[in-house]
C-alpha cells in the first residue's frame, strides 16, 4: 500500500500496482462539507474542465464497471483507494453506506428528536423519509434504525455502534 500526497495535508491510500500509474497527475483533496473527502484532479478536454475521482480511475483499471454507476468504499473513507476496499453500488446502495452526519445530535444515524412528541424518532433516510417509531431513548431508537437498514440496504448498510 502507498500513499498519494494531496492538498490540505491529506494522503490517498492506494494499492502498489495502481501508484506508479496514478502519480502521473496531480491529485487534490476535495469534501465539500461532506464527512469525507476525496482525491480528485483536474482533466481538460476542448477547453472545457471536468474533475475526475481517484478512486473512480482505481476502479476502471481493476475491470468494475463504472458506467451508470457509482462507487462505494467499504470503509467510508473517501480517501482509501485499495481496490480490496471499492465496489460498485447504485444510488440506494451508496446511500446506505453513508456514515452519520456531522451535525447529527443524537450521536446515531437515523435517529432525531421529536420535539412535538417529546421522543426520540426513527427513521430511513431513503424511500422518502420512511419513518420507523418513536423511542423513549436514542439507542433504541437507533437500534430500529439498524435493524430497517439491514433489511433495506443488506451488505451496504452502514449501522449505529449500538
């Protein structure tokens, strides 16, 4: 495993055989708000710019199929590109694999409070808002959460350490 420098003090994680390839460009870190970021770098074509992803190249070299869809790190760390740690998802999929927010308050993904209700709710962020209950607690609130994700999102679910 090696490491890509990037702007902002940040390093992309990649296999050895994918390094020598990828150093032919200039990589940088780019979150845009998000709770990870990735390695992207600039690509000119007929004077007009598009971003590639890092970890989009990474994938397209080891053979998955990258048009149409999008690609998941395992980890959910946007900046580890072993190809050990890439798969491909569709939109649902790459949803449910997204960690917690960072403004999330009740320390779980899933889970907020009702004021009206005056208890902790439930509910999936995809399927348009699904909502799951209303809880006395937070962790039993975020425990319907894991056991709706596993249901709806399988393998790409990413749960509450509960």
């Amino acid at each position: 495993m090696r490491t890509i420098l990037l702007t902002q003090g940040k390093e992309a994680l990649v296999d050895d055989c994918d390094y020598d390839y990828l150093m032919q460009w200039t990589w940088f870190y780019h979150s845009k708000g998000r709770s990870t970021g990735y390695a992207l770098r600039a690509e000119y074509s007929n004077g007009r710019q598009r971003m590639v992803r890092l970890h989009r190249v990474v994938a397209e070299r080891f053979g998955l199929e990258t048009v149409g869809k999008q690609i998941d790190h395992l980890d959910g760390n946007g900046l580890n590109n072993c190809r050990g740690n890439l798969r491909t998802a569709t939109n649902r999929q790459n949803a449910g694999n997204q960690k917690r927010q960072h403004n999330n308050t009740s320390g779980f993904k899933g889970v907020v409070w009702a004021k009206r209700e005056k208890k902790w709710r439930a509910r999936l962020g995809d399927a348009g808002r699904q909502h799951l209950g209303y809880f006395d607690t937070p962790r039993d609130a975020a425990r319907a959460y894991n056991e709706a994700a596993l249901k709806y999102y399988g393998e790409f679910a990413c749960l509450n350490p509960v």
